[in-house]
C-alpha cells in the first residue's frame, strides 16, 4: 500500500516546511508549491490525494486555483482543505461553492490537530 | 300736523311696503349744525326694521343713545337733504341696533326729511363673507404656490434620483439626478413603465414583481425601503450595474393615485462596508501568521521531533508557546472588536438551544476546568425552548462569561450556570473566585481594563472580554450585569429577547 500524497500549496516557507516535515515524521509523502500556479500544475501533475490549500499567495490566489482546479477532469473530484489564517465568511462561502472538505484556521489548531484531522479524513475517506 | 302717510292711495302702499318709512322733522343747533331729528310718524315696517317701539314724537338721540358719535354720517346726510332737498342714497352700520341699513332720502318741504330704508344686515353679512373667503383663497392660492414652487426645487436639486409614477406604474416625473443615475432622459422615460427603465436584480437574480419596493408600496398602502445589506442592483442600458437604496411611497389622497421612488446610489457606501471588512480580515490575517508559525515549532520541538531537549531547554521552549498563545488570544479577541466597532459583523438569527451552547463551551474548557478541580453546577429546567439568535455572536457571549468563570476561580471551587426561558432568555452563571472589589465595578466592561486582583490571578488576560460580551448583547437587544464582592465571588446575568432584532452589528 502505498503511501498519501498530500500537495501544501502556502507561499510561507517557513510555515510549509514545518507542517511538511510533521507530516513526513507520520509517513505521508508531500510536496509542496509556493503559490497557485505552481499547485496547479504540481496538482495536476502528481494528483494527490489531499490537497491543504492556503488563501492568500502571490501570482494566483488558494481560492483562483481551487476554481481553476475543478475544471480538471481529474481536479474536479479532488480532495481540498482550505488551510488558512484569513477567516472572511465570504471567502469561505466562495470555498464552499467550489466544494472543499473543511475550513481549517491556523490559528485554531495545532500541528497534532492537523494530523489527527487529516488522518480522520482519510479514514473517512476510504 | 296733517298725516299725510295714511291718506288714501299712498297710504296702502306705505302701510304694505316692505321698507321702513320715517317721516321727521330735523333740528339744528346755533351753529346750524344738525344735531338731532323728531320721528314725526313711521309705517309699521318701521319697528319690525329697526326695534325701536313708539317712535313718533321722540327724538333719535333718546331712542338710540349715542347715535350722533355712533353715525355722524346719517346727521350729515339729513342736514343735508334737509337743505338741498335732492334725493340721496346711503348704507350704514347702526351698531345700537346691530344693523346694517340701506337708506333713501328725500326732503317733500321745510326741515322735513322722509327716509325710506330696507335692513341689509344679511347682504352685508354675506357680502363680508365672499370677502373673507376670498382673501383665504388667496393665501392659500399663494401658500399653494409656494409649497409647489418649493417640491419642485427639491425635486430638480435633490442628488437622489425621484420617480414618479401614476396608478398604473407608467412615469409621470423625473427629477435630473435619476436622468443621471440611469442615463435616461425624463422625457423618454415619461410614459414608460417604471420597471422597464428601472431594471431592478439582487443577487439572486431578477426581483418577483409582488417583492419590488414599488408595487409593495402601492399595494400596501405603506411606504417601503430597502436595507443596505440586501441593497438591489440597477442594471443600466449599456449593461453597467450600480447597487441602490430604494424608498418606494405611494401617493395617497382617498386612495392610492400614485407612487414615488427615491433612489439612492449605496455603491460607496457598500465598498467602504467592503473595504473595512477586508482590512479587518488581512490585518489578522498578517498578524497570526508569524504567531502560528511560532507556536507550531515551538510545538514541533516539544514533541521532541527534532531530538531531545535538556529541561531548562524545555522549559524556555514552554514560554515561548505559552506567550505566543496570548498573542494569538489577543489577536482573535482584536478582530472581534474590531469588527464590532467598525459595524461589519453581520447578525444571523437561527434557532439555538442556550444549553447545547453552555455544554459545548463548557466542553472545550474541559481541561482547565478539571485542573482547578472545579465544580460545575447546571440548571437548565426552565430552558426548553431554542431561542431564535444569531450562533456565534451567543457562543462567543458564554465562551467570555464561562471563561472567566473559570479563570479567576479558587481551586476546588464551583461554577453555577442556570437558564430561565419566560418572555426573554435570563441566563445566570456565578463563580466561588476572586470577585471584582467595589472601588473597579464601574470599569470592569472598558476596553483593555484589567482589576489588580484579577491580574495576580490571571496576568496574561486580555482586558476585552467583557467589553465584546457587552457590545454583542447590546446588538442582540439584550444586557449583562453582575452581582459580586472581592474574593466572594461573582455572578453575571445576561438578559436576551426571545426574538431577535434583526440588525447588522
């Protein structure tokens, strides 16, 4: 059985690379992107199996690449969290409509937090 | 004397006459001056005109006292005729007798004068009458003017843009600030049904006829204005789209005649609303970034991912978590004042079971609860019913109030919460802690205002707390205030409505 892939698109570096190693430490393999271009590409490149998808990043924005993402044929079914500092109601209606499986405040949850969510939502998931 | 009044043919027509007939003798003074006059005889008419009884042979300054002052006029004229014995005509006001008379006067020979007189109290009467009604006529016809002349510089120079529309909707004005919001000219609009030169949508899409503010109005009978939050959106001809506040009246006289709509352009006003929110949210957002980053290496190296840590190591590890916490505490409890000063946290009423939100804050303070040992004590027997109110606004009210419960309690002491649903939400939730001496009550709802008991307890309190409990329920209809003593305690109420005020915070 091979393991997830999980794809952090977040244009902090110094945010993905400790979420990325919390993760690694718990045998998933991931990757990330610095903004919604390069997570376009890497999603539709590799299709991971969640993606943690930041709002706020230079040259596309989480929100302008999630609605790019599900005109992909396989982008249209992929499995998004919105992992984000910036809580608008608004944004997270926009997110909704484009379908994401949870809104996730930074702020709000601990690196523990997130890998106990993550690996509830691949139980749930299976 | 001989009577000439009653002889023969004459005498029939004077006795029938409807006029008064008086047949006197003037009297002169040194001077020549008339000065009085004998009634010689009268007809009959005579007393039914005037209601002097016997007149014959007394003189008129005996009957009516005070006519000489009265009426020189009359004194003038009889001399006069006396004199010149020419026929003259004259209306007089007799204020004695509340007459008003129409008098012809002759003289047939010597000082003798005949008057023959008809009351025209009633024409007079009548006459003063159209006077006045004319002169109010008048007034008002110049009131009239200037009421019109006065609606029509409000409607020309009003920046709202008016509308008028007759029974059927169809345009009847249009000042120039609505030619200018909807590029159309009044006199191509004129005629045109309103809704077809208004192109009125929200955001679901076209408006139903029976919910566009006009036709509500009209049917009604009642004004109608939209709000800022739901403000509908006027697409012009060439296909540009302005968001507006419409205030839709109907014209009434017995019934409804009309409409009028006033059109205000809200598109500044809903960017400003944007562009508060939006600065709220990147402020925070700028803000927790760097303090997420901080607490979750700090947590990284407490897990001892990255290796061991010596105890003191783990100990400055523990304070820079424990300090970045109260920063991100800060920062959240910043926003929510924020958005509570700045009016864009926006009000959703559901209905909500007030204990399900007790039990669940009380769930998330699960742990400090069972550090200090405490005692938790819940009445919810009055509290069957949800109540209508907006979710996060009352979580975020008992999360405050049961926080601080907590915080500034004594170890092994108890917390106390009960709901009374009866007419209005009365909640109640007492604590055995330090209390808020006396010397700071005044205060304790300010922004940033900390007791000094209260900072040896908790040093790292953030000083708004109660200040947001405070604005939300004032933007819920409801209140708070609290009963205590120090280290006795103390208790807070918080009142609600049953039913919600629906307002945007």
């Amino acid at each position: 059985m091979r393991n997830k892939i999980i794809l952090i698109v977040e244009d902090e570096p110094s945010m993905s690379i400790v979420i990325q190693d919390s993760l690694r430490r718990d045998g998933f393999d991931v990757t990330t992107a610095k903004n919604g271009v390069d997570g376009l590409a890497l999603a539709k490149d590799l299709h991971p199996d969640l993606v943690l998808l930041d709002i706020l990043m230079p040259k596309m924005d989480g929100l302008t690449m999630l609605s790019e993402l599900r005109k992909d044929e396989w982008g249209k079914a992929a499995d998004v969290v919105i992992l984000s500092n910036y809580s608008d109601e608004e944004k997270q209606q926009i997110a909704a409509k484009f379908g994401v499986i949870d809104f996730w405040l930074k702020a709000d949850c601990s690196l523990e937090d997130i890998l106990f969510r993550i690996k509830e939502k691949f139980a749930h998931l299976s | 004397m001989a009577a000439k009044l009653s002889h023969g043919f004459c005498a029939d027509i004077v006795a029938h006459m409807p006029d008064g007939v008086a047949y006197c003798e003037m009297i002169f003074n040194e001077k020549n001056e008339p000065i009085d006059w004998v009634y010689l005889e009268v007809n009959e008419n005579f007393e039914k005109l005037t209601g002097l009884q016997n007149p014959e042979g007394k003189r008129v300054t005996e009957l009516i006292p005070g006519i000489h002052e009265s009426n020189p006029e009359l004194f003038e004229l009889y001399g006069r005729v006396t004199r010149t014995k020419l026929f003259e005509k004259i209306q007089t006001h007799v204020p004695q007798l509340s007459r008003w008379f129409s008098v012809l006067v002759y003289s047939p020979g010597e000082n003798h004068f005949v008057a023959i007189f008809e009351d025209i109290t009633k024409e007079k009467q009548i006459e003063q009458e159209q006077k006045d009604l004319l002169e109010n006529l008048r007034v008002e016809r110049e009131e009239a003017i200037y009421e019109k002349s006065r609606a029509l510089a409000l409607f020309e120079n009003i920046p709202d843009g008016v509308i008028a529309v007759d029974l059927n909707g169809c345009i009847t004005h249009v000042n120039p600030a609505a030619e200018e919001m909807l590029h159309w000219g009044a006199h191509e609009a004129i005629g045109r049904m309103f809704y077809d030169v208004v192109t009125l949508s929200d955001l679901e899409g076209a408006i139903p006829v029976k919910r566009r503010p006009l036709q509500v109005a009209m049917t009604t009978g009642k004004p109608f204005v939209t709000t800022l939050e739901d403000a509908p959106l006027i697409t012009r001809k060439d296909h540009t789209v302005f968001s507006v506040m419409l205030s839709a009246a109907p014209i009434i006289t017995d019934r409804v005649v009309g409409g009028v709509v006033v059109i205000h352009d809200v598109t500044r006003e809903k960017e400003l609303d944007r562009s508060k929110s939006e600065f709220i949210s990147i402020a925070s957002h700028q803000l927790r970034t760097p303090l997420s980053t901080i607490a979750w290496y700090a947590e990284a190296l407490l897990a001892l991912h990255l290796g061991p840590l010596l105890g003191p190591q783990k100990k400055y590890v523990e304070e820079i978590a424990h300090m970045d916490a109260r920063m991100i505490e800060l920062v959240n409890a910043l926003l929510s004042v924020s958005r509570i000063d700045l009016g864009t946290f926006k009000i959703a009423a559901e209905p909500v079971q007030l204990s399900e939100v007790v039990d669940a804050v009380l769930l998330e303070l699960a742990k400090p609860i069972a550090d200090r040992g405490l005692f938790i004590e819940k009445d919810y027997t009055c509290c069957k019913k949800p109540i209508m109110i907006d979710k996060n606004a009352i979580h975020m009210i008992f999360q405050n109030l049961l926080a601080n419960a907590v915080v500034y309690n004594k170890k092994g002491g108890s917390i106390t919460v009960r709901i009374v649903i009866d007419g209005e939400a009365h909640i109640t939730i007492a604590n055995t802690g330090c209390g808020i001496p006396r010397n700071v009550q005044a205060n304790i709802f300010g922004k940033f205002f900390r007791a000094d008991n209260a900072r040896e307890v908790e040093p790292g309190g953030t000083g708004i707390g109660l200040y947001i409990v405070r604005s939300l329920l004032r933007y819920l209809g409801g209140s708070v205030w609290f009963e205590s003593e120090e280290n006795k305690g103390a208790t807070f109420h918080v009142i609600m409505p049953v039913t919600p005020l629906k307002k945007d915070l």
